[in-house]
C-alpha cells in the first residue's frame, strides 16, 4: 500500500529507488504543477494513483513514496501556459516520459491523441487538445540499479591497438540459426558464443553499436508500413531500448545490456555507443507531445529567437537541443556519465557532433559541452567520437574538434573510394590520408588515431555494393529514391547490380580487397562496417534506417565469395596487428633517420625513385609506392622502450593496367618478402633482388605489400 507523498530531494533526477521507497524528481523552469501518476504493473493501462509533486527546489520537482517498488511503471502530467508563440507548450492532458527514466515500457501508439494540438483545426499547433493520451504513451519504469558484475575489467585497448566494429544489435543475429531464436536480435543474442568468436577470430578490439538508447518508430514511417531500424530518434537518453531484450521490458532490458557488456569485456572487446544527443523524437512544432516538449520546451529546445513558434534545427529532425541552457547539458552529462558508470561503456560516438558545439549560430570549438567534458574526471577518460557535421551552415567540421577527440574522417573515405575508382588527380590526398591526415589533426595537438578511417558505414553502400552499384536503390523506402547520398564515388565495375560475368565478378571481388586492405594500411584507426567482413548487400539501398528485413540483417550464410573475403578480411587484421609500422602513435616526420639515406616514411615512383613535385601536380598518375621504415624514432610503447618494426613497401596501381615497379635497390639492404597482393589473396613468397634491382609486377586495379628482411 502506498503511503502518503514525502518531500524528499531534489538529486539525483529521474526516480531513485532505495529499498524502502522511492525518490521521484523532474527539472521544469516554467511549470505551474507537476503530477506523478502511477500504473498497474500487471496492466498499464490503469492508472493507480496520482500525486502533486509540492515540493520545488532550484526548478527540481520532487517527492517520495513508501512502499514503491522497482518495476514501477510511472509518467508525469505538467501544467502550465500553452502559448506556442512564445515558446510555451505544457498541456497536462499529455501524459510525459521522465528524460531521465533508466527504463520504458511500451511504444507510441499514434492512434491515440499523442499531440499537443487539434491536428484537425485549421490553426494547427496554436490549438489546444484537451484529449488525454495516456493509452498511447509509454511509462517510465523504476528499476533496481543492482548488478552481479563479478569483476568487470575494461579492456582499456590504446587507439592505436583499436579496430572498430559498426554494427545494429538486432541486425547482427536477427538471423544467426546457431543460437536459440529467442536471442536472436538481442542484447544476449550479441552477447553470445558465436558472435564474439566472430569478432575474436576477425581481430575486433570494440563495438560501435547504433543508437541504443529508447526510440520511437516516426508516424510517417508507420504510415509506410516501416519502422526506424536505425534508432536515430531517441525518446529517453537514459533507458536501454526495449526492442533487444528477449525477456521483457520492465527493467530486463537494462539487466540484459548489462550481461552483454560483461561478456564482450571478458572477451577483450569494448562497447562504444553511437549517441543521439543533437536532437529528439519530438520533431519540428508539428510533433508530438512526449516529453521535453510539455516538460519545458524552452528550456530543453533551441528556438527561434525571432519566432519562438518554431525550433532551430541543425539536424534536418525538426529540432535542436538547447545547448546554452545548463540543464541541457546537466542532463547530456548525466546520461554519458550514467552509461560509463552503471552501464560499463566504454565510449561514445557522437552523432552530429558539430549541433552540440552550436551555442550561438557558428560551430565553437570551445563552446561549453567540449569544456565540460574536457574537465569532466570520468567522461574526458574513455574513447570520444565525432562524427564532425552537421546539416547546418558551416557544419562539416573534420579536423576542428579539441584534444581528446577522434573523428569519423569522411575526408579518408571519400579520397580511397575515388582513389580506387579511378579518378585523375588523386595521389596527393590519397598520400595524406593514408600517414593519418596530419593536415587535419597535427596542428590540433592531436595525434593519427584521431583519425577514425573507414570506407563504408551504416551510412551508405555497403561495401560489396560499393563495388557493385553506381546509382543508389532506395524505392524499398518508399520516397521515390529521393532519399539517401547521390554522392557516393562508388564503381559497378562495368554492370549495375548482380551479374553472372565470372570477370567482373573477379574484379569487384578485388575492389573490395583493395578498398579493405588500404583502410588497414593506413595510419589511425581502421572501422569495419559489420557485414562487411562477409559480403553483405543492401542490393544497393544506400540509407536503409527504414528496413528491419534482410537488407539489413546479416546473412550468415554467405556464398563462397563471401567466405574469402572473411578469410582475407581476418587476415589483413591480422597483418596490421603485427606490424607496428602501421599503427605509429605520432605522425611521420619524412626526414631521413640518421645514419641512413631512408627517410620514416618515402613516396616512389614506379622506378623505383621518389616522387617529385611534378609527379605529385600530375593529374594522370594512379600508381606509386610508399616505403615505411621499421625503425620508428620517437615510437616508444607503453614499458617505455623503443618500437621497432619491419621495414614495409605498398605498391599501389589503380590503373585498368598493370604496372612493374622497380624496388628501391639503393635504399635498402636485404630480402623483399611478398606479404599479399589483392589480386591473388596472401602469397607468403619470397621476391629476390637481383644485382640490377628486382621488379615487382602489380596487376592491374590491385596493391602489393613487401616487407624487408636482413640477410
């Protein structure tokens, strides 16, 4: 039986269970009263009880109840003006989501009256629904923060020893027939056995997992008959998202995550969320009424200061987070430092990053959340990921975010897709992204694992369709193919689509191996798209955050083609793991190392020469060679002791035509190994030098690795 309201306290926000009661507290600047409003556990549609949160402490509403229980479920009703144009939008008919709930219970049904105003009246949101919506909207559950996490150790991997994972919960085991159906397409169904010896056998060290925190499916989608597959839309920043839990959603989810992240760390893999924090699934003025919205919309949201009807939306979502408010960023930080410290994560990529650096219009790189997190002792310590755009002028921001950031480089991934398309006037940058993008990151104090590479995300093709497609394939969407990038720097190969040419077959089946193989040649650190690694095809849908369906769920049968290229796949990981010479903790210096005429890191000519200026200005050239020194000055590993590594040659030739490359006789001394060659998978043979200099034969749209050995 429930016992009469308490006082309480005003921290920590959310609701806050302590074995005897629990606390509930909800922030609101502009509210007039605020109602907690318990239901039934065994049906949500009864509401129980109802209570008049008295107490106000610093625009904290807060009270506490006896006798409650985690697996509470539980929602807010908060009054006030509603008066759209001036930014006021509290309608306590509108039953609200507590932003910081650590669990959610049930899903937007948009049959019931979830918005604010008579979407019949003609003057749209300036009207007032009086309808209540309770039916319709899901509750916040009360949840028992214990765990059993025997010891958890992160596995705390270095950048430079990293190789990152993108992958959907769901999509990954959705159709993996050796665990029981039950799992699949959870939390526990990642968490088991045969996945994580996939990524183990693969030489994953993290997971990058898309948004996770609870979502909503968008009306428009719903109406289409689809679903938000992708999770970019996010209803509460604390809850794990009930979708991928096998055994409930009335805190299970949470318990659930928490085992996965366990069995990942045991395996020496860390888990790095992909986190929605530039806006929220309340959408533009026309949206729904969950919970920011009828909380404090002028608190939680940017609006326009010209007219506070409408959102400032840096996102192309409708809305935008109000970065300058300090309760914004309270909540941002507690819900970061939440996931670190109950939830064991182990880093974050930011989407949209450069929409939290707005504080006024430009992008600040020294706006206040960067200065927060910098000094923040928990957040400032585990792996942070930019992805550096937004949709808003002046938004692509690679290159400009502070120390303790590394960034997706979209820079990487368009310069090696066109690179091996075979565009003209494309060494240059290819020689620059391929060191690390110093020209990004040096002059920021950072160093080359800032440098997120990649070729492929959820994003886009994927990689098989990179080599497959040159038009995008979105009618599954059903918005007429208008959707998605049309700037994609991808090749068919000569055919859109399947085909049955054995020879074209071949060549996107070395496409591929190119484009894989260059990412782990390149300094910083490498992300492998998931799928990827197998063949997966999206059958050229280059935007499929609509499709919960085989377009993105992996196929783990693949064809014999797709058994290669993991095994090769493996194998290029592999290569990089042993070679300290492509994963350098600082840039290259390209002077000579002393008592030598070889320089760290030198770029040569098919005959064997380094490049000069001429060559670099060519707009022809497709092919040249980079040779990098195994004596790294300056490279000291974590005992303090000098790396040392093998000297490696990478013969690259994007021409449709093969090229014989001179090995660099007066440079080096000793036995060229052949490690691989993209048009024949690992050799594992030995090229010997001849007394006029050997000559290796590249074929044609393929790369060769060397390495040097004494004697």
């Amino acid at each position: 039986m429930l016992s009469k309201l308490m006082p309480g306290r005003p921290f920590p926000l959310g609701a806050t269970p302590d074995g005897e009661g629990v606390n509930f507290a909800l922030y609101s600047e502009n509210a007039e009263k605020v109602e907690l409003c318990l239901f039934s556990p065994t049906d949500p549609a009864v509401e129980v009880a109802r209570f008049s949160l008295r107490e106000l402490t610093g625009y904290v509403w807060h009270g506490y109840l006896e006798n409650v229980e985690p697996g509470q479920l539980y929602g807010y009703r908060v009054h006030g003006p509603y008066r759209p144009e001036d930014g006021l939008r509290f309608n306590p008919s509108k039953l609200l989501v507590d932003p910081y709930a650590r669990a959610v219970s049930g899903r937007v049904n948009w049959d019931a009256p979830v918005f604010g105003y008579q979407r019949s009246s003609d003057s749209a949101d300036l009207s007032f629904d009086e309808q209540d919506d309770a039916e319709g909207v899901p509750r916040g559950v009360v949840t028992d923060p214990s765990f059993d996490w025997e010891g958890d150790l992160r596995p705390q991997t270095p950048w430079h020893f990293s190789v990152i994972y993108e992958t959907h919960v769901r999509g990954l085991t959705r159709t993996l027939d050796t665990i029981p159906e039950k799992l699949r397409g959870t939390y526990l169904g990642m968490a088991s056995e045969p996945v994580i010896r996939h990524l183990t056998d693969l030489g994953i060290t993290a997971v990058e997992f898309l948004p996770v925190h609870e979502f909503i499916d968008e009306y428009s989608l719903i109406q289409r008959g689809l679903t938000n597959y992708w999770g970019y839309n996010t209803l509460s920043f604390f809850a794990p998202t009930a979708r991928y839990s096998s055994s409930g959603d009335r805190g299970q989810q949470v318990s659930e995550f928490k085992q996965m992240v366990k069995a990942l760390h045991s395996a020496g893999i860390e888990v790095i969320l992909d986190v929605v924090y530039n806006h929220t699934c309340e959408g533009n003025e026309l949206g729904p009424t969950l919970n920011f919205r009828g909380i404090d919309n002028p608190t939680y949201y940017r609006l326009d200061p010209g007219d506070k009807r409408r959102y400032v939306d840096f996102s192309g979502t409708g809305n935008g987070p109000n970065m300058r408010h300090p309760q914004v960023l309270k909540l941002i930080m507690d819900s970061l430092r939440y996931w670190v410290q109950a939830m064991h994560v182990d880093g974050f990529r930011f989407d949209l990053a450069a929409t939290l650096a707005r504080e006024l219009h430009d992008v600040d790189r020294l706006s206040a959340f960067f200065d927060i997190i910098h000094q923040d002792p928990i957040i400032s310590r585990v792996k942070l990921i930019a992805e550096p755009w937004d949709v808003g002028e002046g938004g692509y921001q690679v290159g400009n975010f502070p120390v303790l950031w590394t960034e997706w480089n979209g820079d990487f991934r368009d310069t090696i897709r066109r690179f091996w398309r075979g565009d003209d006037g494309n060494v240059g940058c290819v020689a620059t992204r391929l060191s690390g993008s110093s020209d990004l990151y040096e002059d920021t104090g950072r160093r080359p694992h800032a440098s997120i590479n990649f070729v492929t995300a959820h994003d886009g093709f994927t990689l098989r369709d990179l080599v497959s497609y040159e038009e995008k394939h979105n009618e599954a969407n059903g918005e007429e193919n208008r959707d998605g990038a049309d700037a994609n720097f991808s090749w068919n190969c000569g055919v859109e689509g399947p085909t049955d040419d054995a020879s074209i077959i071949e060549l996107r089946q070395r496409q591929m191996r190119n484009l894989f193989a260059l990412l782990f040649l390149s300094q910083g650190v490498p992300m492998i798209y998931g799928g990827d690694e197998i063949g997966h095809t999206k059958k050229g849908n280059n935007n499929t955050y609509c499709q919960d369906n085989e377009l993105n769920w992996h196929n783990w049968s693949p064809d014999e083609a797709g058994k290669d290229f993991l095994r090769f796949a493996s194998q290029i990981v592999a290569f990089r793991r042993a070679n300290p010479v492509l994963r350098r903790r600082r840039f290259f210096l390209g002077r000579r190392i002393r008592g030598t005429d070889i320089k760290d890191i030198m770029w040569l000519r098919a005959d064997g020469e380094e490049m000069t200026e001429e060559d670099w200005d060519s707009s022809w050239l497709r092919c040249m060679g980079v040779l990098l020194s195994g004596d790294m000055p300056g490279e000291i590993d974590e005992r303090g002791e000098h790396v040392r590594g093998t000297t490696l040659l990478i013969l690259l030739n994007a021409y449709h035509q093969p090229v014989d490359f001179k090995l660099p006789d007066g440079l080096t001394s000793g036995r060229w190994k052949m490690e691989f060659d993209t048009s024949a998978g690992f050799a594992g043979e030995e090229a010997k030098k001849t007394e006029d200099g050997g000559v290796v034969h590249v074929t044609d749209r393929s790369l060769v690795v060397l390495s040097l050995h004494n004697g």
